[in-house]
C-alpha cells in the first residue's frame, strides 16, 4: 500500500516498475507484498498517515511517500502456507532501502503502526498481515524533530557482537567461526 502527498518524486518511480493494469509494482521479488499506487490525494495520505502510531509521526507526516508493507501468508493458487512470507517482504525492504539510499533517498522503517486500522480502512483481508510501514523521503537535519528525537536520530547506535547471534551446534552457542 503506499501513498504520497502529490506526484510520485521522480526518484522513487525508478524503484518500481508498471504492471499491465496501470499500478506499479516495486522492482524486487517479493511474494506480491508491497503494492503500489501514484498520484494519491491528500486525504488519501492522511488515511494512510493514520495507521502509523505516535512516536513514528515526526518522520512519517513529512515523508515524500508513505508505505505500508504487507505479507501474503498463503500461496495465491494453493493457498498452502507460505512459510517464508515475512522474510520475502524483508528482502524486499531491504531492496528497496538500498535502492533508495543509492539514490540519495532515505527510508525509515516503522514496526509502530495500527495494523487493525490499516486491515479495516484497506479491507486487507486474512492471510495477509501488515508487516511494516516505510516512510521514503528525502533525510532532513533533524531540525523538524523535536529534541529528544533529533538527539537520538544523530546517536550511532552500537551492534550487537557477531557472537550474540550466529550460532553454530545449537541455540545461543556461539559459532567459532566468529567466536571471539
Ligand atoms: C523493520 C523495522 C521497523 C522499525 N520500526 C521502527 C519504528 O516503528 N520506530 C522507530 O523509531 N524506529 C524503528 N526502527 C528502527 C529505526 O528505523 C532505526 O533507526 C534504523 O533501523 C537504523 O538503525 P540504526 O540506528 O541501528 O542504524 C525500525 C527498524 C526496522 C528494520
């Protein structure tokens, strides 16, 4: 689902690309997970605006295209689960954020949102989970965030070591591939 507050930024049309019935489609190979539309009204980027929870609301209102992120839970012609539909929609972000920051765009990703407005105003039907919002737009200097947020916009945040998540064996031990 995405939505913009006028015409597609040329920018962002490069990361899609147009399917026979007009609506444009994200150039990754996800399982159907993020579609999109242009030319979005207004009230139309409000609707999408309200799915997206408080704290995410300094990024997300000034954003150039707001986006939200949905997985396909069953497989189209079987309807058999589709076990790895979340990790699709990942790859898919993930493309798009790379593809986006190579153009000079920046992305935030939003775990914060309203998934049971977004199911009802979008008619999102089940065995299909919102995942994620994205809001895509051009990165400010964190003068329209306010304080707090702009500190912990400029803050590096630190990794986690390699050792606390590649396991070798079982379950929270340690690969010595990575091991220290
Ligand atoms: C899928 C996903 C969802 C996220 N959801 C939020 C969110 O709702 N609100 C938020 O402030 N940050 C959220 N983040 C984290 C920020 O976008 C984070 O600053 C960004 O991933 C950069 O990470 P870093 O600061 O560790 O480099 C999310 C990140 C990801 C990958």
């Amino acid at each position: 689902m995405l939505s913009t507050t006028g015409a597609l930024p040329r920018k962002i049309l490069w990361l899609c690309w147009k399917r026979r019935d007009g609506r444009l489609r994200l150039r990754t190979s996800s399982h159907g997970a993020i579609l999109l539309r242009r030319g979005m009204s207004r009230p139309e980027f409000a609707r999408l605006l309200s799915c997206v929870e408080e704290v995410n609301l300094p990024w997300a209102k000034f954003a150039a295209v707001l986006m939200l992120g949905c997985a396909r839970l069953t497989l189209e012609h079987t309807g058999a689960p589709y076990e790895t539909a979340e990790h699709d929609l990942g790859l898919a972000s993930a493309n798009l954020v790379f593809e986006a920051t190579a153009r000079g765009l920046a992305v935030h990703q939003m775990i914060h949102i309203h998934r049971d407005l977004a199911r009802r105003l979008y008619q999102i039907p089940e065995g299909v989970k919102p995942v994620a919002g994205l809001a895509v737009g051009y990165a400010g200097g964190g003068e329209r965030l306010p304080d707090a947020l702009r500190k912990e916009d400029l803050t590096r945040h630190p990794r986690k070591p390699l050792d606390a998540f590649v396991f070798s064996g079982s379950w929270a031990q340690a690969s010595s591939l990575v091991a220290k």
